[in-house]
C-alpha cells in the first residue's frame, strides 16, 4: 500500500537538511572531495586552503523562484577531538552520472575500489576518503 508522507500532518521529519561530517583535517579532506568526486566547497577562510569549516548545497529541483527550491548541506567541519581511523559510523551515498567514468578515473588516481555491484535500479561502488569515511557512489537507472 503507497502511503504519501507529505499528506501526513503528524510527521516530525520531512526532509534531510543537510549532512555533517566530522574530519580531523577538514581543508584536506575537502580538498579531495573537490579533486576526486568533483564537489566545490565553500569556506569561512580563503577556499579550500584554509579554515575549519567546508560546505556546499545541492540544489534540488529547478523552480524559478529560489525560495520553492529544496536544498542539502553537506559540511565537512573540525572534529572537537582526533577521530580514530578505525570508524564506520556514517556512509553517504552520492549520485553520479556516469559510474563507470567515475570509477576509472578514481582508478588512475589510486583511489580503491571496495566492491561494485549491480542490480535493476542501479550501479553501485564503494570507496574510501583518506579519513577512512565509507563513501557509497550510485548510478540510477
């Protein structure tokens, strides 16, 4: 049975605001996710070169008027404390256009690839970022 959750006036939750992960070396890390995945980030200092705080919006929709456009955060932040290598607690799944791409170019940067797999809705293939964070890259179908 299909249930429309916007038609549910009781739900707390209604989207996802924005994704926040913690890095013990933020202007690093948010420099390979703009090298490597292609995602610009924003930041408090002088770019990517300085500065504890990184963040991009995904831009949701195309309306033409701002305000009906739905946007994600995703910020890549300083941890209060050194973060263990050994953590698994967050995966984020990223849309991409064109996997296969993606996954060569990765390649020829010695990026690992964990597994890839196939199913009818989609591509899918995992890596890591060098804090060891478990990164989901998904093609829809």
């Amino acid at each position: 049975m299909s249930h429309d959750p916007s038609s549910d006036s009781s739900r707390c939750v209604a989207a996802i605001g924005g994704v926040f992960l913690k890095a013990n070396d933020p202007a690093t890390l948010a420099r390979w996710y703009t090298t490597h995945l292609g995602i610009p980030f924003q930041s408090a200092g002088d770019g990517c070169g300085s500065g504890d705080n990184f963040w991009t919006e995904f831009i949701l929709g195309d309306a033409p008027d701002p305000s009906k456009r739905a946007t994600v955060v995703f910020a890549i932040q300083s941890a209060k404390s050194t973060l263990p290598p050994e953590r698994h607690a967050v995966e984020i799944n990223y849309r991409v256009p064109d996997l296969d791409r993606l996954l060569a170019q990765l390649n020829a940067a010695g990026i690992a690839v964990e597994k890839r797999e196939e199913y009818d809705y989609g591509l899918f293939a995992w890596i890591r970022d060098p804090e060891n964070n478990r990164i989901e890259l998904y093609q829809p179908r």
